[in-house]
C-alpha cells in the first residue's frame, strides 16, 4: 500500500521510472508523449544532458548555504542573465521555489512597498476572474476560479475581480477586437474608481491565461492600455508569467509580445524546466529602492530561497534557451503548430475555438459551435479526454468549464520546445483519437 498522499485519493497512477527527450516511460515499459510538459514546466524534455550536470557539478560543489549568511554564485549569474533579457526597469531577482512562492512575494512585496512609501492604506489587489495564481492563501486569495476558494474564505488579501479578456467568449458579434480590448481593460479603471484609487497596490494577471481558460492570450492593446491605466493611479502591475514565461509564448518573457513592462513578474515552471524547483520574482528598481532606503528588510523569506543546486539547474536552462534561441524558434514554429491543430480538429463540430501562442495553446470543446454553449459540466468532459489521451500514450493537460457556463471544458498543449514535428503530428494523433473516443461515448 502507497503511503503518499495523492493529489486524488482513488486515482491509481502508474509509476514513472525514466524520462527519454519528450516522453516519459513508466514501470511497465509504456511510453508517454509529455504534450503539456506536465503543466507548461518540461520545457526541454527530460534528458537535457546540460541541466543534469550543471546540477551534479553544483552539488559536487556546495549543495545549499543559507541565504541568511551567504549569496552563491548560480544565484547571482542567474539572476544576472535575467535581468540582462528582462523588460523594462525590472532590476532585482528574488528566488523561491515554485509558481504559488513567486505570486505570493509579490503580493507581500507590493503591500510592503506601499508601506516604505508612506501609503500604507493601499493594501487592495485586483484581478481577474477565471484566473489562477497559485494555491497558498495569498496566490489563491488572487485566482479568480471560485470554486477553488470558496472552501477556503475567508481568504487573507482584500482582492476584487474584473472580466478576463478572452475575446472567443465575450467579445460581441458587433464590436471591433480594438473596442473589446478597450472595453475590459476599462473596468480596471471603473473598480479602481469604485474602491478608491488611494486605496489599490495592484493589478494582477497573466499575459496569457494558462490552466483556467486555455491558453487565451489578451487581444492586441489590452496590456498597453492596462499598463496605462495602472500609470494613471499608481497601482503596481503584476505580471504572472508563471505558465507561460521563459519561451513558451515565442518570448523570453510573454510580455514582450505586448510591449509592456509589469512592475513585478513571475515565473516559474519552465525556468526549473522541471529539473528542479524554483521560481522568481522580478521587481522593479523602484520597488527595490524603496524597500532598500527603507527598512531595508523585505518582511518575507523562505529557508530554500536562491538554492544554489536551484540556480545552477535554472542558470543551465536559460543558458540553453538563449544559446539555441530556442524562444525565437518556438515563434517561427508556432504558425506549423497552429496549422496541425486547426488541421486535425478545426473542423470539428465540438471544437469552439483554437488558441494560443508558440508552442502554447488551448482547445475549447463546446455542446453547440454557433451559441458556443459548453457541454453539461457533468458529462465531466475535460476528465474524460486526460484519461483517453493518456491511454493513447498522451499526457495533455484538460480542464473542466467554468461553472457560470461561460467556457468550456478545454485542453491545454504545451509541449517541450525540442519537440520534433514528427512527435507534435504524433501526439495531434493520439489527442483526435482521444478526442473522437470521448465525443463518441458523451452523444451516445
Ligand atoms: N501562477 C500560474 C499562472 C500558474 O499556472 C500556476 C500553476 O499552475 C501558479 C501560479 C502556481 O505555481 P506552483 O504550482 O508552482 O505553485
């Protein structure tokens, strides 16, 4: 009897034993084609001989020295390396050990800025509905999924949600994509107004929303008009790129695709690539000087922040990203993923709508293509696709609609960027066979 604690209590997983390039293979022998990269993380497969003994050398070296006494030298040129490729004033690098870490200092430090500052008052958070950011209270306090917090209110951060921009669901038959995109970036405005602009430290969201929507990047403008309205009454921006940071989106830094610099990013997943846990936020000068001429003391830490075995396997991932520019070939490819996808299920009566960016996109499965009614929430439609997809040899990454029936249940690609188009067509094969299995069983 297993004495782990699932994240399901009657699942029966297998076991895997080995990764070999973009699949996994478990103890029967039985191989799996990593299409989500578990979740966006497996960035460049699982035998990255680079990574693997950037580690080994640094364990060799030194293992761990706590970053109360000492900094390491993977931490500093890691931190370097990102701050050399980073957006506007982003100047600092605080390391910790995954997604919900990086969004909770974030949260704390955009609350312990507005301290230093003299404005303590400013302690409200805005983000957007059908959103996740992580699940320890603050980062769960943030998403905007219900369901996910109702169980745990009352949450500890004052947080309010405004309307995703998510152009396939809300956009109306009579608006320009430019007239959407103004439209719910101005709600940020309207729920700034409604609380009191002296009262807002932040806007938070994801330049493209990962796991609650699939993969659904903000309409061209949005984020410039974001950013202004953040500008105009002192709210910080906060950049989640914890998903769909480090490559995934054809960028370094998803931002850059819409030319805007966030106060504080996220990242995470794929800067560890899976090969070890880290995560980091990234803050601006402003934030850092604030803080330093202030107390001088970010009210925040954990025991494992800047592991040095950390930093070295991240160090090694960017040096791989940036050495094979392997962003900017995720952009060229993008176009040739897009074409399988829209080949194998654009026609497809119950596919909604196909979205995404480089090697980073979401299928959304409806009952009714012209209502763009989604399926009933308990045929649990997105479960049943995971589990045919992974017994084709498929792991992909589906998630259930919202329960306000505004989206669909949808899948989620986001495979290793070393992925051959051979492997990309293989595994669009095993997900349409997957695909018609499931939409089979549901209409019977
Ligand atoms: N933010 C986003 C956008 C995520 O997708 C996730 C995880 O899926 C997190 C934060 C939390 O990251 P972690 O699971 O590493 O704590």
């Amino acid at each position: 009897m297993s004495h782990v604690f699932p994240r399901h209590c009657h699942s029966d997983l297998p076991t895997a034993v080995r990764g070999d390039g973009c699949f996994l293979v478990d103890a029967q022998g039985k191989r799996y084609f990593d299409g989500s990269g578990g979740a966006a993380v497996s960035c460049l497969g699982h035998s990255n001989a680079r990574v693997a003994s950037a580690i080994k050398d640094q364990v060799d070296r030194l293992a761990f020295a706590h970053t109360g006494f000492f900094t390491s030298d993977p931490a500093e040129e890691l931190a370097d390396l990102l701050i050399a490729n980073a957006p506007g004033d982003l100047d600092r690098v605080y390391f910790v050990s995954g997604g919900s870490e990086a969004v909770e200092s974030a949260i704390k430090l955009a609350r312990q800025y507005y301290v230093e500052v003299g404005q303590p008052q400013r302690r409200h958070l805005i983000a957007r509905r059908q959103s996740y950011h992580g699940n320890t209270l603050g980062a769960l306090a943030a998403g905007g999924n219900e369901w996910r917090r109702e169980q745990f209110s009352p949450l500890l951060v004052d947080v309010s949600h405004i309307s995703p921009c998510y152009e396939y669901a809300e956009r109306q038959p009579d608006e320009t994509v430019e007239a959407y995109g103004a439209r719910v970036a101005d709600e940020l405005e309207q729920e700034i107004l409604r609380l009191g602009p002296d009262t807002v430290m932040a806007f938070m969201a994801e330049p493209v929303v990962g796991a609650t929507l699939g993969a659904v990047p903000a309409v061209a403008g949005y984020f410039k008009r974001i950013r202004e309205i953040c500008d105009r009454y002192g709210v910080l921006l906060i950049l989640d790129e914890v998903m769909c940071g480090m490559g995934r989106t054809g960028h370094l830094f998803a931002c850059n695709a819409d030319q805007v610099a966030p106060d504080i990013l996220c990242i995470a997943k794929g800067l560890g690539a899976g090969y070890q846990p880290i995560g980091a936020m990234l803050s601006s000068r402003k934030i850092y000087d604030a803080i330093r001429d202030g107390s001088g003391f970010f009210q925040h830490g954990h025991t494992y922040l800047g592991h040095p075995v950390a930093a070295a396997a991240a160090l090694a991932v960017v040096r791989e990203l940036l050495d094979n520019d392997l962003p900017a070939r995720v952009a060229e490819r993008s176009a040739d993923f897009a074409g399988m996808l829209h080949a194998r299920f654009g026609q497809n009566p119950h596919v909604g709508d196909i979205r995404g960016r480089g090697f980073f996109w979401g299928i959304e499965f409806v009952a009714d293509r012209d209502s763009k009614t989604p399926f009933d929430a308990r045929l649990g439609l997105a479960g049943k696709l995971k589990k045919a997809a992974f017994a084709e040899g498929l792991v992909c990454y589906p998630m259930p609609g919202t329960r306000d029936g505004k989206s669909g249940d949808h899948v989620l690609l986001a495979p290793p960027f070393v992925a051959s188009d051979d492997e990309l067509a293989g595994a669009m094969d095993s997900l349409a066979r997957a695909v018609t299995t499931v939409l089979e069983q549901v209409e019977s």
